[in-house]
C-alpha cells in the first residue's frame, strides 16, 4: 500500500459565511435561522445552493440545523415550563405558544427534555474532559459508548466548534494490518496541528477506560533467570559446532519445562545479567549437576559467560526479542514465573505462509515458475468468480475492494502457489543422521524431500535428501514433530551455514525431480566466514540494520547474477560474501574486507550497471521502495479514486511544499513511499529481458488486470434498496441487528486507543532498539497490541447474524449504511456463506478448472480439497 504519513484539520470559531450572522437583517437565533432557511427552501433553492449561500458545506449547514432545532426545543422547552411555574394550564400554555395541547405536554415531559438535552449535555461532557490541553476522541462509536445517536453526537460536536474548539483528523498505523485509521478528535483551539499529532498518544474517549498503570508497556515481568551454577558449555571442539545453538534441558525439572513442547526457540536469562538464546530440546544425558547445557562453535578459549549474551537494559526487551512468559507450580504448590521464555515453540512454525518465494522459484527453470504462478494466478481468478457470484451487493463490494488490494499486493511480492506437500520446518541436529538423510516424520519414510533455505542462494544450495523415519536418536529427541525435522550439521553447513537456534527451511517433496537442484560450488568447499573474516581488535559491532541491508544487496546481487547466467566462480564470490554478511552481526565479522577480496563491486558493475547500482532484473526490482512527489487517491468531488473505464486507481499530487527538517535545517521535499512495480502499470518496464523474467512480468500484468476488473465490477454493483415495508416484516430481526451492532461499535472508540497505546510502545522500543530484525518487529508489535487491548478494555465482539437476520438484510430492512458498518464488524466468511447461491455451493465451473489444473500439476485430491475449501468426496464426485 503507498503510505502517506498525515492528518487533517478542519473546525473553526463561529464563521458567518457569505451571510455574517449578526449583520443588516439576517437571522439572529435559532428560530430565525431556521427561518430564513425555510425561506430560502420555499423560495425552490436546493439545500446544496443554501449552503453555498451561507458560505459552509450541506455537512455543516445539516449541523447547523440540527443545532438550531435542538435549541429551539430547548428555548421552548424553558419557555413553557416557566409558565407552567406560574400556574398556566397547559391549554393556556398551548394558547401563549401558538400550539396544541399534546405539544406542551411534550415540551413538560421529563423524558422529552432530557432528549432535547442530549446533545448540549454531550457537549457540556466532552467540554469538561478536553479541559485546558485534553485531545477527545468523537469518532464512530463514542455515540455508542454515551448512549445517545450519531446525530446527537454529531450536534454536540458541532457545538463545541460554534463555542470555538478545533476538529481534527489524526492518521495513526494498525499495528495489525500496517493500513490507518483516522481518529476524529476535538481540542482546544489554541493547540496546533503539530501538538495533536506530537501528543496522539494522549487521545483517549470521553468515556473512561479500564487502563492498569501498574503493568510495563508489554505486560512483561521481569524474567527470572537460572544459576550459572546449573549451566554447562559444549564449545566448537567439544562437539558444540556439530549442535550450535541447542539448549539441552534436564527432562522432569518443572521451572525449565517446555510444557506440552518437545522442542521450542527460546531465551533463558542466567545470573540477572546474561541469557541463552537457541532451540531448547530434552536430553537425558547432562553431566551430574548440569541441567541446562549450551552448545555453542566458538572456542573453549571462551569464558562461560562470554559464549552468552548480555541482557539489555531494558525492562520490556531484555532479550532484544519478543517472548511469551510461562508459569509453573513448584514442589510446595506456589505458582512462579519459568525462567523459560518462548519465541516460538511447537506448532508454531506449522502455521507459517505456504507458497514459493521470487528468490527461490525465479532460479528454477521457466516451466517451473509458469506453472506455480500459473496456480496461484488460477486461484485468484477462482475467488474473483466466486464473490461475482454473490448474491448481496454490500457484501461482494466489500469483498471485492479487498480482493482487489490483495491482487495489488500480489502483484508486487509475486509468490506462487506451493509445490505438493511442501511445508516450513524448523531445523534440529540428529548426530548419528547421515548426510544424505532426513528425520521429517511429517513426510513419507524413504521419499526424497529437497530443503530450501532463506535468503536463497542458488540450485547450489539446495540438498536432496531421503526420509529416514526409523532413525532412533531422532524418534527419541523430537519424535513426532509437529514441525521440526532433523538433519546432520553437513547439511546445515550447505544450506548457507544454518545454524540450530531457530533457522527453518521450506521441505519439498521431490519425487519427479520438478526441483532442480546442482553439486555445491567448488568455491564454497571448506570455506568458514567465522575464521576467515573475524572483525580486527576495535572494529564496531555490525548493526542488524546494517545487516540486513548489506544482505538484502547481496541477495538481489545473486538473483541478478544467477538470471543473467555468471559462472560458477563468480555465484561461489557473491555467496562467500553473502555468508559473511549474514554471520557478520552473530560473530562479528568484517563483511567490508569480505566485499573487497571478493570483488563485489565488480561483479555489482558487470550485472547491474555499475558497482553502486542495485536491483537490475524484475524479480528484484519489483519490491524496491522508490519516492515519489507526494500523491494521494483522487477525491469524489473530482471523480472518485476509482478510473471507471479501466478500473484502476488514480492517483494525483498533493502539490504539498517543501517543509524544513528541524535536525537538519533543510528543506525537505514531500513525498511518498511505494515499490518499482506499484508505480508502473506495465512489469515489462522493470524487465532486462531475459525469459524468466518475461515470465514474471506477465503474471504480475494479469494480477493487475484483474484487480482493476474487480474495481469496476464493485463500482457497477448497486445497492439492495431500503424497503420501509420489509423493516416491518422483520422488525424483530432488525432490533436485533442494530442491538448487536451497538455492542460491536462500543469498542472502537477503546480500539483506537489501544493503537495509539501501541504505537507509542512500539516507538518507544524502537528508539531503544533500532536494530531490531523484522520479525522481532512484528512479534513486538502483536505484543504491544495484545497488551494494550487488555490495558484499555478493548474486545473486539463481532456482529453474529443468524440466518433469519440474514433474510431481513436481503429484504432490505436495514439501511446501505447499517449494513456496511455490521460487515467491517463480522465474520465475513459466515456471510460469504450466506450470500453463495445454493448452487454454486460444492463446485462452480471455476473450482472444477482449478482443480482439474491442480491434479494435473501433481497435487492429490486431498491437498485439492483442502486448497478448495471442500471434501474429498465432493472433489470426486464434481470430477
């Protein structure tokens, strides 16, 4: 998505438009303004054109209204009940106001006043919790949260402006989808654009939040760590290079246990100062004493504390990784915190995406690549046919603008759809495993499975290997692993160095050989990066961040390379480099030493264009982030985001003016952040023209294509008309809905709030650890938020409709608008369901071609109907 880092402002003190109020002879008050609308409504002016009249928008001329009307009541209301005071009757009341009876009662009951009173009252309430410098969150279901209408809401707001508050709109990042929300908020006027936005995080609703101030940012407690004394170190000559990164466990020791986990990626702080970081397995043979033993390749020479790492001084990150703490009961009953804290443990890796990679599938042959995105081209075009064919209009819009992002996004990281069987597993050592072997119990014994690591070098680095199911040791230490194989530290060594303290590699079963791989380049044979290039006495540490950038090169280097067809001494440089990088934050490497002997420049000059150029072939450029001048989707009044004959976005420039950077002192020309391939709308234009390449570029054409379909499908598709008639058929069914969606909005307001309690955690962590990798950053942010939805009290209660509520929304007894709002809050799925046509609910023409070309390619009619969504039964019977 392009991302625009922005709010907007709008609300002003009382304005008086074309037509100052107070001035000559216009209206004065309320019932006068009511008047003189009424006045011009009768003379046959539109609404839009007395807005214009007045200077302000049919937006602010309905609030206008809405306020006058409010107090007209009021004045009445006060009016009447002060003759009432006097003694008046109410006919005589009646005859005073120039009203009937049963009118005055209304303006005397207590009910109806307070009604008339809801929205100044709600003014006068969101006033007192904006005080001097106070942010207020007004936006969709604070009126939920109060107890009054969105209208009422919207008056009261209205109010504040008239009383000279600002109205602003503040863009803040979900921390779950990286897409933003726009916060509403009102705050004193005297506050500026840049004090809001400094101080999002002090945005809060009007109504108060359950906030615990005692917890850390992260819910973390501060980790308990084991005794140095009951740890011991297997180093590199010992047999430690042979398991580098295994922790072994004492099995039956309840403050160390994994609990229901054979295996599990975790961080074990020792002695308040240091912590363990590797894949954590049982071992039954620990020396006498020893209950934690560390396996490490570096040299005995090294203290015991030295082969660990040092807590960082950091209450919520310690380990500079995102972990989830576990309890256990010890021997008197008491409940404490393990000293075990968990990455990722078993199960966990199971749940990872499942397709092919550009970096991996773009080295294969053409054939290859055509057919896995011909797959996943076949797929989408599959589910495009089956939301078309819904019968809701308001659900297969919705449906269809996020299909269309996601083809957009498809587009850009071109991943094809996964090979047979394939799945991601996590690594382990089985030392008496030959190095032609594999303990996978997920797969079938004696098969031939290939191990693809990332970041992917080549055919070069992928080894096949036969399953060996019956191997012993690896029964006993992993057994039947929901995602874990174990292979021999040979193997590790071909897949880029791996190491075993969570590395993972996508098994592939290759039982026709539709996986290429090649023998290990020559040049790699004995090559160490740890003892060839270790950092000279004073070089600083490499940064992740720098890391990851130099291995992001790196690897676009090599897919150049491999693309346009160097030999096999050039790959075996690029790669040497590649593994120094990779190890050069790990084992403090000198990674500019290893560019240098390996003549990366040059090989950046003959394959790129020069020896600071980057990505030169479509498959690395597609991703690369570009800046652009600063645009933004184009607005309704000019025609909509939406190209209505092609279907595609448009976008226009903001024609926003450079700004100064304070830290800098120079200006700073806005613009926004998108990739090569969202900014050109042909993938041939990123080609150098070799074939794999030509491959590529058509599917990514074709995703675009039908993304911009999808468009122009939504934008044709009308809505079910409201029908007063079927909100009385179904009356029942729609009180209901509109109770359910109550409770569904009263959340938002304490959502948006969680996010901005996350981000500001996130920030912070951020600044403290710059160099974080990204999936620490992603974990960190799943954290801040799960921590922040339980320090406000926020629940996100979805909208459960019931097949008879169902029926009432076909009829049309709910308004566009109410219905849109329940489907951003309900399990879409079920509703997809719903809105199916019977007939079309096994297999429509579109499943039966995609299944027909799934078996074609190999895969079973099981793995078809899973990838279908249907049973194996229908998948035979359809066929």
């Amino acid at each position: 998505m392009l991302q625009n880092d922005s709010f907007q402002h709008y609300g002003t003190p009382r304005h008086s438009g074309r037509y100052p109020w107070g001035s000559g002879n216009n209206p004065q008050n309320s019932k006068d303004f009511l008047s003189y609308v009424k006045k011009l409504s009768d003379e046959g002016l539109s609404q839009k054109e007395i807005a214009n009249a007045l200077g302000i928008s049919t937006t602010e001329l309905r609030t206008k209204k809405s306020i006058a009307k409010s107090e007209a009541r009021q004045q009445d209301a006060n009016f009447a009940t002060s003759l009432k005071d006097k003694g008046y009757s109410n006919v005589a009341i009646g005859e005073r106001m120039g009203i009937n009876e049963s009118s005055v009662r209304n303006l005397l009951n207590p009910a109806m006043k307070a009604r008339s009173d809801a929205a100044s009252n709600t003014a006068e309430f969101i006033k007192s919790k904006i005080g001097k410098k106070g942010i207020i969150d007004v936006g969709e279901g604070v009126e939920n949260q109060l107890g009054i209408s969105d209208t009422q809401l919207k008056v009261a707001v209205g109010i504040l402006k008239e009383q000279g508050y600002s109205v602003s709109y503040v863009k803040v990042k979900q921390l779950g989808t990286d897409k933003y929300t726009t916060i509403k908020v009102v705050h004193p006027s005297d506050m500026t654009y840049s004090e809001v936005y400094k101080n999002r995080d002090k945005i809060k609703p009007p109504q108060g939040y359950s906030e615990d101030g005692g917890r850390t940012m992260l819910g973390i407690e501060p980790p308990t760590s084991v005794s140095s004394k009951r740890l011991a170190v297997r180093y590199g000559p010992e047999g430690g290079s042979e398991m580098d990164g295994v922790i072994e466990l004492r099995p039956g020791k309840s403050d160390i246990s994994l609990g229901n986990s054979r295996y599990a990626q975790v961080r074990i702080a020792v002695d308040g100062t240091h912590y363990l970081k590797g894949m954590a397995i049982y071992s039954d043979d620990l020396p006498s004493g020893v209950d934690i033993r560390f396996n490490t390749s570096k040299n005995k020479k090294t203290s015991k504390k030295e082969a660990l790492k040092e807590l960082k001084d950091d209450p919520d990150n310690p380990f500079g990784a995102v972990v989830r703490q576990r309890h256990y009961t010890d021997s008197t009953g008491k409940r404490k915190l393990s000293p075990v804290n968990i990455v990722n443990e078993e199960g966990d890796w199971d749940q990872w995406s499942k397709n092919l990679a550009s970096q991996m599938l773009s080295k294969q042959s053409s054939f290859l690549a055509k057919q896995q995105l011909g797959l996943a081209y076949s797929a989408k075009a599959s589910e495009f046919d089956e939301i078309s064919r819904l019968t809701n209009p308001a659900v297969k819009r919705k449906l269809l603008q996020s299909f269309s992002d996601d083809c957009d996004s498809s587009s850009v990281h071109l991943k094809a759809a996964a090979l047979p069987r394939q799945r991601t597993q996590v690594i382990l050592p089985i030392r008496n495993l030959k190095d032609t072997e594999i303990y996978a119990p997920n797969f079938r014994d004696g098969e031939n499975v290939v191990l693809i690591r990332y970041p992917h070098g080549g055919k070069f680095e992928i080894p096949e290997l036969t399953v060996n199911n019956r191997n012993r040791s690896a029964i006993k230490t992993i057994g039947r692993a929901k995602d874990a194989v174990g292979i021999s530290h040979k193997v590790a060594e071909r897949l880029s160095g791996a190491d075993f303290d969570g590395d993972t590699v996508l098994v592939i079963p290759n039982r026709n050989g539709r996986v290429k791989t090649s023998s290990a380049l020559k040049g790699l044979k004995n090559f160490d990066p740890k003892t060839s290039y270790p950092a000279p006495p004073g070089m600083p540490r490499v940064k992740s961040k720098t890391k990851n950038t130099e291995m992001g090169n790196i690897s676009n280097l090599i897919t150049d390379m491999t693309i346009k067809g160097a030999t096999q001494d050039e790959l075996a440089r690029a790669v040497r480099h590649s593994m120094v990088v990779i190890d050069s934050e790990k084992h403090h490497l000198n990674y500019k030493q290893s560019a240098i002997d390996n003549g990366i420049p040059a090989l950046k000059k003959k394959y790129q264009g020069s020896s600071r150029s980057g990505a030169s072939t479509l498959i690395s450029r597609s991703k690369s982030q570009i800046h652009i001048d600063k645009i933004e989707l184009r607005k309704a009044k000019d025609g909509g985001p939406i190209n209505k004959r092609t279907g595609e976005l448009v976008y226009v420039k903001t024609g926003d003016k450079p700004y100064l950077n304070k830290n800098t002192g120079k200006l700073v020309k806005p613009t926004t952040k998108t990739t090569r391939m969202q900014n050109t709308k042909d993938a041939f234009s990123l080609s150098s023209g070799t074939q794999i390449e030509a491959v590529y570029a058509a599917h990514a054409n074709k995703l675009k294509a039908l993304a911009n379909t999808a468009r122009k499908e939504m934008i044709s598709t009308k809505s079910i008309p409201y029908s007063p008639s079927a909100k009385k058929t179904y009356n029942n069914q729609v009180v209901s809905l509109r109770s359910k969606l109550d409770v569904a909005l009263r959340n938002k307001p304490l959502e948006r709030k969680a996010q901005l309690v996350a981000n500001t955690t996130v920030d912070a962590k951020l600044r403290a650890n710059p160099d974080m990798e990204k999936e620490d950053i992603k974990r960190l942010k799943g954290q801040a938020l799960t921590e922040a939805r339980n320090r406000v009290g926020a629940k996100k209660i979805q909208v459960d409709i019931t097949p008879d509520e169902w029926k009432a929304v076909q009829a049309g007894a709910i308004s566009n608008n109410m219905l849109t709002k329940i489907l951003d809050n309900t399990d879409l799925d079920k509703i997809k369901s719903y809105a199916t046509p019977r007939d079309s609910v096994s297999m429509s023409p579109s499943r039966m071609a995609r299944a027909k070309t799934l078996l074609n390619a190999g895969y079973t009619q099981a793995e078809v109907a899973d990838a279908l969504g249907v049973s194996i039964s229908t998948i035979s019977r359809s066929l």
